[in-house]
C-alpha cells in the first residue's frame, strides 16, 4: 500500500500517467516510448494495494517514468505534494 496519507496523491499521479501516455498516443509519438511508460504503470496499482507499505516503490515507479519521459514531471509533483486536494 501507499501511506494512506498519500492515497489521493498516489491515485491523482497515477492518472497523470495514464492520461499523459494517451496524450503521447493522440500526438502519434513512438509506440515504444508510450510502452516503455504503460510498462511502468502498471505497476502503480499494485502498490496501492498491497497490503506492505510501497510508497518509496512507488514514488520510485514515478521517477523511473520522468527519467525516460520528462513530460512526466506533474506526476511526481502531485505525489510530492505535501496537502492532498490541494494541486
């Protein structure tokens, strides 16, 4: 699990994601470099929600995006950010 303190930030970067890789679809970018990310993505999800604490695998997973795909960025600014519900 992500800390529960991080849960609305851990699922607002996750949709960052996801709907950043369908822009990067839309703009007709490379289909390896959209792979590349939704392989990372994946993997969001499940630290959510397994029961061990992931927050630092996922803030990891986060980074990871923003270092193949600096457009990424927001992401990680929003898990990062200290008050939820207020990016």
């Amino acid at each position: 699990m992500v800390d529960p303190t991080k849960q609305n930030q851990a699922l607002h970067a996750l949709h960052r994601v996801l709907t950043f890789a369908r822009t990067m679809a839309l703009q007709n970018q490379p289909k390896d470099r959209i792979a590349a990310v939704l392989d990372w993505a994946e993997l969001l999800p499940r630290y959510i929600a397994v029961e061990q604490d992931k927050t630092d695998e996922f803030r990891k997973a986060l980074a990871a995006i923003v270092e193949k795909e600096p457009g990424f960025k927001s992401a990680v600014a929003v898990f990062d950010w200290p008050e939820p519900g207020r990016w």
